[in-house]
C-alpha cells in the first residue's frame, strides 16, 4: 500500500483529501503546516507528498525547496495543491522541482488520476533505474573479469616463452656440435637430442594455441569459482562496486 502525505493547512480541506486517499486504497498522513510536513516527510518517507502552496509561515514553494536539498527526500514525487492558477506562480513551483499541480476545488477522480499517473511514472522511472544499475554492475563486473582474464594470459604465457627458450638453447648446441663433430664420430646423441627438443618445441607451440581456445571468460569464471586458479591467481585485483 502506497503512502501519502498531505499538507494542507485548512482543517476541512485535509479532513476531505484524507477520506478520498483512504478510499481509494492508500496509506495517508496528514500534516496542517508546512514545518510539520516536513518532519512527517523526514520521518515516514512517504511514496508521494500533496502539499497546499498558500500556508502561513512556510508555504509550498518553502516546503518543497527544504525537501528537495535533503538527499533522503529529495526524489519523493510532489504534487502541489493550490487554488491560484497564476502561470509565474506555476513556474515558480515547476523551477522548484514540483512535478504536477491540481486546482482547487478539484473532483475526487481528478485526484486519484493525478497521483495515480504521478506513481506509476515513479515506478517505472525506478524500475529503469534498477534495470540500468543492474547492467552497470554487471559491465563492472565483466570488465574486472576481462582484467584478471588478461592477466592470467600474460602470466601463462611468459611462462611459456620461458619454457621455450630452454629447447631451442638444447637445439642451437646440438647444431653446433653437429657442426663441429670430428670425421668418424658418431652423431647419433646429437640427432637424438634435436629430436627430442624438437618434439617438445612442437608440443609447446601447441600448448600457446590450446590457451587461447581454454581462457574464454566463461571458463575462466568457472576456474575461479571452484579455486582452480593458482599463482598470482589467488589474490586477484580488489573489486571496486
């Protein structure tokens, strides 16, 4: 149930206002002046506020530029109820942040229709937020995701550079010493070693081609979320949401 607050400071005119939103299935709060709808504002956080412009003391125009400086009340729809239709007095309210107006006297389907119109645009206003905030985290999310990705890459792959250094080290010498083998030695070991490194080579070249398939975001989520990730793998960059 949605709650209202009304601020009006003639007695009759809140009484009515007060039995119309009641009856027409809203939670309402009553306040007879601008600083008590304040405080009530502050304290119940209503869905939306109704508030009279022409009130001794603090009037509409006050109680609204009060509400709209406090972060906890600021987006709290607000709808000023007044019996002066003056087009600098409408701006006036509009520059302040109102978001409708309702002339007194006014039909009971003309109030309902107004708040109710003034509520769902909330609503949906709301629910776009949510929508947006929500693919802005999960952006955040990937984009932090795509950072350890690469660094997990990098990392892979310097190893790898590293291990392949050591065959062709192993592959130089035997050509070097094939090279300067004296006539009638044998050069079986040598050719051996160069088969051998060069096995290793090629199964090393394939192990770079295997990563680039295996680290997809996909799976290195999933890596990480069974702690299947080692190294500098364990303690990956802080997440900042």
């Amino acid at each position: 149930m949605k709650t209202i607050l009304v601020i009006e400071d003639e007695q009759a005119v809140l009484t009515n206002i007060l039995e119309i939103l009641e009856g027409g299935g809203f939670k309402v709060i009553g306040a007879e002046n601008g600083l008590a709808g304040i405080a009530q504002a502050q304290k119940y956080l209503p869905d939306l506020i109704l508030c009279d412009v022409m009130m001794p003391g603090l009037d509409g125009h006050g109680v609204l530029s009060q509400l709209r400086e406090s972060p906890v009340t600021a987006t709290i729809p607000f709808i000023f109820l007044t019996a002066k239709a003056d087009h600098a007095d409408l701006r006036q309210g509009m520059n302040l942040g109102a978001d409708d107006y309702i002339t007194k006297p006014f039909r009971r389907k003309d109030l309902l229709e107004a708040i109710n119109t003034r509520l769902n645009k909330q609503a949906a206003v709301m629910q776009q937020y949510a929508t947006e905030r929500q693919r802005a985290e999960g952006l955040q999310a990937k984009m932090y995701e795509l950072e350890e990705l690469s660094q997990t890459k990098d990392g892979l792959l310097k190893k790898l550079v590293e291990d392949l250094r050591n065959p062709l080290s192993k592959i130089n010498l035997a050509i070097h010493m094939l090279k300067n083998t004296p006539p009638g030695t044998s050069t079986e070991r040598y050719l051996e070693i160069l088969q051998e490194e060069f096995e290793r080579e090629i199964h090393l070249i394939n192990q770079v081609s295997e990563l680039q398939d295996l680290l997809t975001a996909d799976n290195f989520t999933l890596l990480r979320k069974f702690n299947l990730l080692g190294g500098n793998l364990e303690n990956p960059p802080n997440k900042r949401y």
